[in-house]
C-alpha cells in the first residue's frame, strides 16, 4: 500500500459492512450516534470527489479545509487525496489575518469552510487571494454555496486514485507557531504510509478497538491517527466538540485513547475534584488508592515481587475505587496514548495505578507525527519511547535531537533557506528538541531550544519540568518567566471548574476574576511554588508569581490548537504583570 487512498481501498475490500465511523447527530440537548459502514464511507467520498474534479481539483491542486473536526473533513479530505490533490488543513481558531496569510502562502485554489462564521473572520481578505477560484461551505445558510456529493462513481474514484504515487503530496501542514511563524510542513503519502506501518508494528492495536476523535484534523496528529485508523479493525467515534467529549466518552466507550496532555490533566483534576467534593472520607480513598496502584506499578515495572500486604490493599482498591474512576472514562478504556507535548510523570502515574496504560510517543510535525514510541511490553515512564522501526534519532554534539527516516518531511513550502537550515550534511532534520538517549534507546526530552530560558547570570533554564512540578491541585497551567532576568517568575492559571468549586464552597461572590485574587488561592499558589522549590536547583527556583484573572485561550492566541503554549504571545499579554514581578 503506497498511498493513503491505497491503504483506504484495502480496507474497503477486505470488510465493505464493518463499521468505521460513527457520526454525531443532534439528539435533543443532547446527541446520539449513527454506525457508517466503510463501503458507504467510499460512495460519500466518491461523490464528494465527482464534485471537487468538476470544479479543477486536480494532482497539485492544494484544497484548503478551515472547518471543525468531523467526518465531513475527514471526507473531502479523502477526495482531495484521491484526485492527487493537496490538503491544506487551517485551524478554524485562527484570526482572518493569518488565515488570509496561509492560504495565501498556500496557493489555495479552493477553499471549503465550515460555516458562515468562518466567511465572517476572513471577510474582505478573500477578494485579495488571487489563486482561489471557489470557496463552498459543509453547512447550509452562508454566503458560500453549500458542498454537496455529485453522483458518486466508485469506479471513477479508484481510477483516480490509481494514478497517485507515493512521492506525491499528500498534504500542507502548517506548524503551531509556538516559537516563531507557522511554515507549511510539505508531506507525501510516503510520509504517511511508512509512519503508519512503523508504528503498528511498534504499538500495535487489538481487532474492534474503539477510539475517539476530537483533536484538529489539521495538526498532523490527528491525521496521522486517522490515517492509521484505516488499517486497523476498529471504529473512530466523532466527538461533537471539546465540551462534548464527556459525552462521547460514555457513548463510544473507547479503549483506545490518542490524547494531548492537557486533556489527561483535566481529567486528573476533575476526578480529585469530585472526591473532595464528597468529604475527606472519599477524598482520602482516593489518595489511598492511588498511592497503592503506584506502589503495585513500581513493582511491576522492576520486576519484584508484590508484598503479599499490598496486593491485598490493591485487590480492595481494584474493587472498591478503580473501577468508579474508569467507568467515567467508558469503562473499557485499556490504552492511553499521549503526545503533541511532554506528559508529566506524575499524571502517567495516576492512569497507570488505576489499570490504564499510557504510552507516551514523540514526533513533530515535520516528522509525520510519532518517531518514537513506548512500546506496550518495552516502556519506560517519563520518555519518550525508543525510535520507530526505520527510523533513527540521534544528539547532536549540542543536545540536539537529529531524527532520520522515511516520515521525515521534504521540506517548507517555498522556503529553501529554512529547508536548508532544517537539515544536517547527512540528512538528519534538526527537531530544535535537546534530549538524551540512555543505553536502552529511551529518548528523554529535556527541553526545546528555542524554549530554554537564559537567565541574566548565564543559566540556562529548561523552563518544562519546572512548569509540571507547579501544576496540579487547583492549577491547571504554568508559565515561567526568566529570560535575561534576574531569577525566574510564573504566571499560575486556576483550574476553572475547581476554582468555581473552591468559589461556591467558600460562599465568594463575582468570577474568575475575582476569585483568584482571594487569600486562599493566593496560598494555595505560595504552597504549589513552595512545594516546586524543593526539588529544584537554586538557580531553578521560583522567586515570584503571579496568578492570572482568567484562563489562557485558543481564541486569543495564548495556546495552539493542540493546547501548547504560545509563550511569546503570553508573555506580551500579561507583559504589565511580569514588569511587575521585577519591579
């Protein structure tokens, strides 16, 4: 299989009635979902493929996709792909100007969006885009026309996409922008298809497994875990949006779970939040338990034997309390897989004592999503796995991670000096990640280059591991501060629903606002810095912080879409409340 379509084709033939998707509907206040077999999977996107070649989508062809996640974009992008088009997915979050901006770089010849409100954010700015030619929208009542399937012909499909070869484009990917101005990422199907088969191979998954989709089908991620999910034997479940997820948790009840971080911690915090809620008995079972799942999982991963008392405790915490905090996540979820950021060892810890597994990977954009992986029976917490089969991760003399391999992307669209300077003489891409590699092949992150804080007396900070050793309890987010500082700074941000919590448990009037400044938030913040300092080096310490009148945004830029921080444009925002730190 040398292509995406290639890999979809298969699918279809070996098993044309299995369910591959299930697809929200409206259900009141709420929603249900509705089974769709791969072989009407086929016909929407073949009839969806008859409209776009009608309207020039051709091989080369970049198509632009500004809509949520749904199998709608999974669908034309399917149909892009097929007719040698190139998908050029955008986040809906971002503002007209740099929409405007990347469809412009992008060379976009047509554009698909998800609704009026996206034609509202962009307005004017496309009469200014010379190269695109139509723009239709997946929803009915905008101003563009709505994007209908023509007759669907199978056989025109398959035609089509026979032609593809895998050095061919597959897709424009444009980088979160974390630390400078978003590149678009170019990737083949080669990318795509050998990243699929290594990581099978590597973490494989188990016939009717189920999994959840929710994250930007414009990140590689994402794609990269649908794309995969054509191969396997198991079902995808659309969630409707974020908010919904609770609720397509419970419907779907996945055993599989591609997460980001940030998703794990709201759950960890909501769990505690909820025990505590119910008095200090159910407060204190749960740290009980926990601290035994920990206890029996060190031992595990050691390989030594369970003393014979914890194993009792563990059964009494595997019947009275593991299955209560499972049974909100499903019931049956058995595989935790993180990536897009560093996870906290502690947050694993706690997934992994309740019975959930959790295997951390690590990849880029420009390396097609994972390059490596912890395996299932080969793991170690707080890496980031061993590398891929095929692929090859090395340090560089200065702690670079150097990545090669058949998912390493060709380049930046219309950018040869970054492409150039992205590349070493032998071919490995610079991640801009500094690392280690033990004797056993574990990669551990140590920070991002472009991140690390040099302070004004010539340390250099990783700013990462001090941020995860502040989160936790009330605090969902850390930022620090320090560079070409005195001594390092944090912005802390509450957890929103445990700051309310605290709120109506302590009878406080107002908002958000309001709440983080009480004394009792202010000492929960001095202690969460307290407790951070006391495994830190001097010069690694927290001197002041601040905490914030209101949570960080994808909307106002302070996040990417894939909820990683966008330091620079934090650090503008709360620029007054830095200056105040080191006044």
């Amino acid at each position: 299989m040398s292509t995406v379509p290639a890999m979809f084709f298969d699918c279809v033939d070996r098993a044309p009635q299995r369910v591959l998707a299930h697809i929200p509907q409206p259900d009141g206040e709420g929603w249900r979902w509705e089974p769709v077999t791969l072989a009407e999977i086929e016909s929407e996107v073949s009839g969806l493929a008859r409209r776009l070649a009608a309207l020039g989508v051709e091989p080369g062809c970049p198509v632009a996709i500004i809509a949520d996640t749904s199998h709608l974009w999974a669908a034309c992008d399917l149909a892009i792909l097929c007719l040698g088009g190139i998908t050029v997915g955008l986040y809906p979050t971002l503002t007209g100007e740099q929409l405007a901006s990347q469809l412009a770089h992008s060379g976009a010849e047509i554009l698909i969006v998800q609704d009026q409100a996206v034609l509202d954010v962009l307005g004017d700015r496309l009469e200014e885009l010379f190269d695109l030619r139509h723009t239709y929208c997946l929803t009915a009542g905008a101003a563009a026309p709505q994007l209908f399937p023509a007759r669907p012909d199978v056989a025109f499909l398959r035609q089509q996409a026979a032609a593809l070869r895998p050095e061919q484009i597959a897709t424009y990917v444009y980088t979160s922008g974390t630390t400078g101005r978003p590149k678009a990422v170019v990737l083949s199907h080669r990318n795509f298809v050998a990243n699929v088969a290594a990581s099978q191979e590597a973490l494989p998954a188990q016939p009717g497994d189920r999994m959840v989709i929710y994250l930007p089908l414009a990140h590689s991620l994402q794609r990269f875990a649908q794309y995969r999910g054509l191969v396997e034997e198991g079902e995808g479940w659309y969630a409707p949006g974020l908010d919904a997820l609770p609720q397509t948790i419970a419907a779907a009840r996945p055993t599989v779970l591609p997460v980001v971080p940030r998703v794990l911690e709201k759950i960890v915090a909501k769990a505690e939040r909820t025990a505590a809620a119910r008095g200090p008995i159910s407060a204190g079972m749960l740290r009980w338990s926990l601290a035994v799942g920990r206890a029996v999982c060190r031992h595990r991963i050691q390989g030594s034997a369970i003393p014979r008392r914890l194993a009792l405790q563990h059964a009494l915490a595997a019947r009275l309390v593991y299955p209560k905090i499972r049974a909100r996540l499903g019931g049956e979820l058995r595989l935790i897989v993180s990536g897009g950021a560093a996870l906290s060892v502690d947050v694993a810890m706690w997934f992994e004592a309740i019975g959930i597994a959790v295997r951390e990977g690590w990849g880029l954009t420009e390396t097609c999503a994972p390059a490596t992986l912890n395996r299932l029976d080969a793991f170690r917490q707080g890496s980031l796995g061993t590398a891929m089969p095929g692929v090859e991760v090395v340090v560089s003399e200065q702690g670079e991670l150097l990545v090669r391999g058949p998912g390493v992307f060709s380049g930046y669209l219309n950018d040869p000096t970054a492409t150039a300077a992205a590349f070493t003489a032998d071919g490995f891409f610079r991640t801009g990640d500094l690392g280690t590699i033990d004797s056993d092949g574990f990669v551990i992150l140590t920070g991002r280059s472009k991140e690390i804080i040099v302070t004004a007396g010539g340390k250099n900070v990783a700013p990462v591991p001090i941020e995860q050793r502040l989160v936790g309890g009330l605090f969902e987010t850390a930022v620090v501060i320090g560079d070409a500082r005195p001594y390092l700074t944090a912005l802390l941000v509450p957890e929103e629903d445990g700051l309310a919590a605290l709120a109506a448990a302590e009878g406080w009037g107002g908002g958000f606002a309001e709440w983080s400044r009480q004394a009792a938030v202010q000492a929960r913040a001095e202690q969460a810095v307290a407790r951070a300092n006391a495994s830190l080096a001097r010069y690694q310490t927290i001197k002041q912080f601040v905490v914030l009148s209101g949570p960080l945004t994808v909307l106002r830029g302070e996040l990417t879409a894939t909820l990683k921080l966008r330091r620079a444009a934090i650090a503008e925002r709360y620029a007054v409340e830095i200056a105040a730190m080191y006044g």
